[in-house]
C-alpha cells in the first residue's frame, strides 16, 4: 500500500501542541513508510477562520522541521466537490433535503472497525439518527467534508487524536455510502496535564508558538512532543529528530493518555543547549537580546560567546538570558531587596568595595585570572573570609544573590560598568557613617 497521511488543522487558533504532535506522528509515519504527507487546512468556518491563524500553522510546522510534500489544500476552495458528492447522495436517494441543508439519515446498523492501536471498535448508529452533509449556506459539514476530501485525495492512514474515535463511525457511514474504499485508522491518546485532564491553558503554554518565542530549540521540543505517547525503546530519551523517523514505529505508540511534564522538557531542552556548544549558542543568545533592543557591554563580536561558555550549562530555555541575566545588558541591574538587605547593609563594606573597585581598575587583561587573583589578595590583605567580600560583590554587580561564576561576570560586563556599579553600591546601598 502506497502510505499517504495528512494533517488537517483549521485555522481558528494558534497550533495545540496536541495538534502538532499528531502533525509529527503523521509526518514520522510517512517518512519511514517512504510515503507522502499532506497539509490540508480546513477553513470552512468562515466566521472563525483567520489569516493570522493560518499564517501561526505555517510558521509553527516550519519550526517543527515538518514539511510537506503536498498542500497546502484548502477545504474552501473544495466547495463544488462537495455539492458533486452531495448530490450523488441525493440522486440515490440517500439523502435529503431539510431547510436548505442536505441530510444522511442513517438506518440502524451496528459499524466496525479495526483501529490500530485500539483493535477492534463497534458502535451501533442508534445515537446518529442523521449527518449533515451541507449546511443550509452551502457549506460542508466537518465528517461530510473529511469523508470526501480524505477517499479523492487517496489517504491510506488516518492518524488522529483519541478525540475522533467518535467521528470515525459516522464517517464509516459516509465512506460506504459514497462507495469508497477505508483508510486505515489510528487513534493516538491525548496529551494531558499534571491533573490528568486534557492539556489546557489552565497548565500554562498549550501552542507551539509560546514555546517557540520562551526559547526553545526545536529539535528539543520535536524530540519531547515524539516521546509524548511513544518511545523509541532502551529508555532512550535524547533522540534527535533524523533518528526519529530511523526509529518510529506506530505500533510503539501507547494506547492510554500522554502527561505533559514541563520539568522534563526543561530539562530535555537544557541538553541540546549543552550540546551546541559556545559557537553555535553565540548567535541564538544574540538574537534574543537584539530582540529586546539590548546591547553588549562590550564591541568585541567574540562577546557574546564568551558568554555562552559561561552561562550555557545555566539555562533551560533561550528567555533565560532575558529572565535571569539581563544585568549584563542594563545600564544598572534591578536590585534585589531582599539580597542587598542581607549582603550590603554591613556599614564595614563601603571602603572594601572601593578598595576592590582600585584594585581591578589596574588589572590587565580584564579577564577571570587576574580579576580573581587582585579579588583574592585584598581579601588577604583585609583578614577577612572570602564570602564577605564576593557575597556583596555579586549583588552590587548583578542586584541578585546567585549569578555565574563572579569572576566570569566581572570580565563580561567589562571595566567601566564593574567601576561603576561598585562605586554606586559602596556609596548609594551601603549604610554610610554619620
């Protein structure tokens, strides 16, 4: 059997990432088949149906990595193959006209089906009664529309969300009245939250491009959406997405309920940033802070891969650059109440952070080494512990209590904002003596 799949989105909404990973299921399948993938937008809710929604589909598939070989096919442009089908119906007389709408009264009859992840499926149609084919403005009904559009576009495999089993008997219905041959279904389950109800805004990010502008890698987030529901076998979890369609198997595909865990995905996207090294990572934490109009303390174009050595085992997604490290970029950090408190209300502090602020004026290069070498000898030279000195220093420079490594930080923010910085915190955060 020649394999051909599609994915049939309507744009009245930014892509579910149960959405998308019923895209990538498809898309897998008919790669490893060899076959053909299909996008078919079905936009014939015109009430509903926005441009900016198609145009969040396309760019959401396009961060996937899923393209496809066929389509876009539009079901508004569809609207005379309907009527032609309906028509059909009508002429046999299975069909009718009802205030302007065309109506399939079913017959009781018992359907079957075998799913091929559920086996074997049957429903009687007691609870159908009967199907719209066409509404009364002419427009296809959603089963009357996939019915038609997946049997002259040749679909071999429907691979839907557990959503549709109840569709599936209807459609059946349709398929045999209309004389074409089935497809082969398969019905994946659905992706739930923490509270094992199906996957809502009331979890947090539910479109794929919320995850995209948070920052994270697609081929991380390809490689989480394949593991939602299926699994590659040998508890592997880091599958780039060119082994992906080597390995996918719908067979593998679990039959019960996917939970989304956003602490998995972290963490998952935490290891392709290590992965991509300093060079690679550069650019990416460029763009993110080109984005927020932010500039670097320094015109070195190495810059910001100084950074990524420094700060790339530290975060999980690309925003947190913006999240946690925007003190690298300001003018002068936010500070934190609660840290300044704790490490710089000491009235002993002042002439230490000015005589720190001396020491690293003369430092050169402007580097870790030497930085944390002149740090090192003043704090012997004043008999104090190390943490008295570096403690303050870290919140006067960042206004956070937890950074990088301090001496990194110094060397990234450069001489002029380190001097700064430092003077401001010894005589503005400070108390000073009366």
């Amino acid at each position: 059997m020649s394999v051909r799949v599609r994915f049939a989105p309507s744009p009245t909404g930014t892509l579910h990432v149960g959405s998308a990973r019923t895209a990538l299921f498809n898309w897998l399948f008919a790669k490893r088949q060899g076959g053909v993938f299909i996008l078919r937008i079905e936009d014939t809710d015109r009430k509903r149906s926005d441009p900016a929604f198609l145009q969040d589909i396309y760019e959401s598939l396009a961060f996937l990595g899923i393209k496809a070989d066929e389509g876009p096919v539009f079901q508004s442009e569809r609207q005379a193959l309907y009527r032609e089908q309906a028509d059909r119906l009508l002429k046999a007389g299975a069909a009718v006209e009802e205030e302007g709408a065309v109506v399939f009264p079913v017959p009781f009859q018992q359907v079957a089906f075998e799913d091929l992840l559920h086996g074997r499926i049957t429903v009687d149609t007691g609870l159908i009664d009967r199907i719209v084919l066409l509404k009364s403005d002419g427009s296809p009904a959603y089963n009357f529309a996939c019915v038609v559009d997946d049997a002259l576009m040749r679909i071999s495999h429907v691979i839907r969300g557990d959503d549709h089993i109840a569709n599936t008997p209807k459609q059946l219905v349709l398929y045999r009245a209309l004389g074409f041959d089935l497809p082969v279904f398969a019905h994946i389950p659905l992706i739930v939250g923490a509270d094992r109800a199906r996957l809502s805004k009331r979890q947090g990010a539910t479109s794929v491009s919320e995850y995209r502008k948070v920052g994270y890698l697609p081929e991380a987030f390809v490689n989480y959406l394949a593991l939602l529901g299926w699994s590659p076998g040998g508890n592997r979890e880091l599958v780039p997405p060119e082994e992906l369609v080597q390995l996918f198997d719908l067979s593998r595909v679990k039959k019960t309920a996917a939970q989304f865990d956003q602490r998995k995905l972290d963490w998952l996207n935490s290891q392709y940033l290590k992965r991509l090294g300093p060079a690679r990572l550069a650019p990416l934490l460029s763009e993110r802070a080109a984005g927020r109009g932010w500039r670097a303390p320094s015109d070195d174009p190495a810059w910001f891969e100084r950074l990524a050595r420094v700060i790339g085992d530290r975060i999980k997604v690309l925003e947190d650059i913006e999240e946690e490290h925007a003190f690298f970029f300001a003018d002068s950090p936010v500070y934190d109440e609660a840290a300044v408190e704790k490490y710089l209300r000491d009235g002993e502090l002042a002439p230490r952070l000015l005589a720190l602020n001396e020491r690293l004026a003369g430092v050169e290069p402007f580097e870790a080494p030497g930085l944390e070498a002149a740090a090192r000898a003043l704090i012997e030279e004043l008999g104090i512990e190390a943490k008295a000195l570096i403690h303050p220093v870290r919140v006067a420079l960042t206004g956070r209590s937890v950074s990088p490594p301090l001496f990194d930080v110094i060397a990234l923010l450069g001489r002029d904002r380190v001097r700064r910085r430092l003077d401001y915190a010894a005589t503005h955060l400070v108390p000073q003596p009366r």
